[in-house]
C-alpha cells in the first residue's frame, strides 16, 4: 500500500492538533507548536522518509508509561490505568499515517476496524 507524501502546510497543521504531553524526550507538545513554522519542513523531510520504508528510530518508539487514577481505593493498584505518553514527532507521524491509512479505508466495504467513536468489538453486519 502506498502512503502518500506529506507537506509543510499539513504538518503545521497537525501539529496545531496536538494535545499538550511529552515523551520520555521531554519535548513538549507546547514547544513544538512554538517552533511549528521552523521545524515544519525538516519534519516534513523525515516524515517523508519514514512513510515508505516503515522504519523508525528506536527513540521514536520509546513510551513514557505514566498510571491514571481510575476508581475507588487509591491505595490498590488495580484501581489506576497505565498511559502510554509517545515523544510528539511520532504522535505527528502517527496522525499523518492515520490520515492515510482511513482516507484508504473509505475505499474498503464497512470499515468500522478504523471508524472513530466505533469499537473493535463492532464487527457485526450493521
């Protein structure tokens, strides 16, 4: 399947979308929308680069695995939920690839696997 190449204009805007986090690199969503016009076309470059080799940099696949609070007895583990916080280059990567891979989709009959606000427990025949 072919990934279609990003520009400058469509990382900007994607990474206006990002919700403020950091990684374990400590680079701040926040940072990063500051900086978004300078930056835009070197990640364009290596986003370019990613999209059809499928290879990543380790760094980019290390997770900061933070628990949340979830419910009841503070004191019980169960009762917290781990999030994973990705370094926010990928999470653009990310976003560009999710793009891509529904846009690819639409073409496909029912695809509720990728539909947002659909569970993959709703394979059914709606």
């Amino acid at each position: 399947m072919f990934l279609a190449p990003t520009d400058p204009n469509e990382v900007v805007t994607l990474i206006q979308s990002i919700k403020n986090s950091s990684g374990h690199d400590g680079i701040t969503a926040a940072l990063i929308k500051e900086i978004k016009n300078e930056i835009s076309y070197p990640l364009t470059i290596l986003i370019n680069k990613f999209l059809p080799t499928r290879i990543f940099t380790k760094s980019l696949k290390i997770a900061k695995v933070i628990p949340i609070y979830n419910s009841k007895d503070r004191e019980l583990f169960d009762n917290y939920k781990p999030i994973s916080l990705l370094p926010t280059i990928f999470k653009i990567l990310e976003k560009i690839t999710h793009k891509r891979l529904y846009n690819f989709s639409l073409f496909l009959p029912k695809p509720i696997w990728i539909r947002q606000k659909h569970s993959t427990t709703q394979l059914s025949n709606t």
